[in-house]
C-alpha cells in the first residue's frame, strides 16, 4: 500500500481537547474565528477553540478523524473556525443501556473497529489505563491513547508528543 492507506489515523475528541471546559484560573481564553454556521451561533463554548490548532493537526503525518458525539457537526460548526477540510467522522453504535466491560469507555472498543489494524492515536480527555490496556491486547498496529486535560485543552506539549510518536512510526 501507498499514500494515506500508510499513514497512521488520529481520532479526534471535540469537547476537552479542541474545547476546554471545567474551572481554570483565570478562566479560558477566547478567540475569534470564522464562520460559526447553526448550531455555533447559540454555543458560547466555541469561542475557546484555538484556530491555531486546525494548521498544526493538519501538519501531523496522520489522517485526521472526527471522533466526537459532535458527529456532522464537527464539520458544520468546528472544521471552518478552525481551518480544517471536512474530516471524516466515527460512526458510533446505538447507546446501550449496559457499561463498557472492564471499565473501558464507551468509545475505545469501536476505535479499534475503525482504525482496522492501521496505526492509530486517539485524543480524547476521558482515556483510561483500562482503555490502554485494552487497545494493546486487541489492536494489532501501533496505538497512542493520549489523554488532554479538559481544563487546558491540546497544548504545545501534547502536539510535540503526537508529532514524535507520529514520526517515530
């Protein structure tokens, strides 16, 4: 194989990682950015995202995935603000009334489906050891499960440790 089919994925959290929330001090900085299109109009948050954070994603060798309950629209109201082509997008099974087995979270287990034995990070805010533990015995290629502190949301760090773990392939 040749091209993307190569490149490792990166799962992509909304609400923690591009979207900080929770008490910080001195409260979160907020930008302008671009269009904000129907369902960002009404939604304050928004105005937290970083635009810098669509050109240094796009700058990673991976291939970038909408992994959010945001789903369409990650790329109606988040992708334009922030610079980024529409992205593709998790498609999550119906919610079930029964936990995840083991503690994991109720992503990790359709993740690995996608991600179908390609390399793969996954930036979320709610990642576990449980999730760890579990991508490592069922997901045959490379994984970084790299957990965001909601509060602060992606910061220079946790791009310099995708971007290395990325290259390092």
């Amino acid at each position: 194989m040749t091209g993307s089919a190569q490149r490792p994925l990166l799962f992509l959290d909304v609400d923690g990682p591009l979207i900080p929330f929770g008490s910080r001090p001195g409260g979160h900085p907020t930008y302008r950015t671009g269009p904000a299109g129907p369902v960002a109009d009404g939604n304050p948050l928004l105005a937290r995202i970083n635009p810098a954070h669509g050109p240094r994603l796009l700058a990673l060798p991976c291939d970038l995935v909408w992994a959010t309950t945001w789903m369409s629209e990650a790329n109606e109201c988040i992708a334009p603000r922030i610079g980024l082509p529409e992205l593709p997008l998790v498609a999550w099974p119906e919610p079930s009334d029964e936990d995840e087995p083991g503690g994991l979270h109720w992503k990790t287990c359709t993740l690995v489906d996608c991600a179908d034995g390609r390399p793969f990070v996954w930036v979320d805010d709610e990642i576990t050891d449980a999730d760890r533990a579990w991508v490592a015995a069922h997901h045959p290629g490379r994984a970084l499960l790299h957990r965001i502190d909601p509060r602060q949301g992606l910061a220079d760090p946790d791009f310099a440790a995708l971007d290395a773990w990325l290259r390092a392939g």
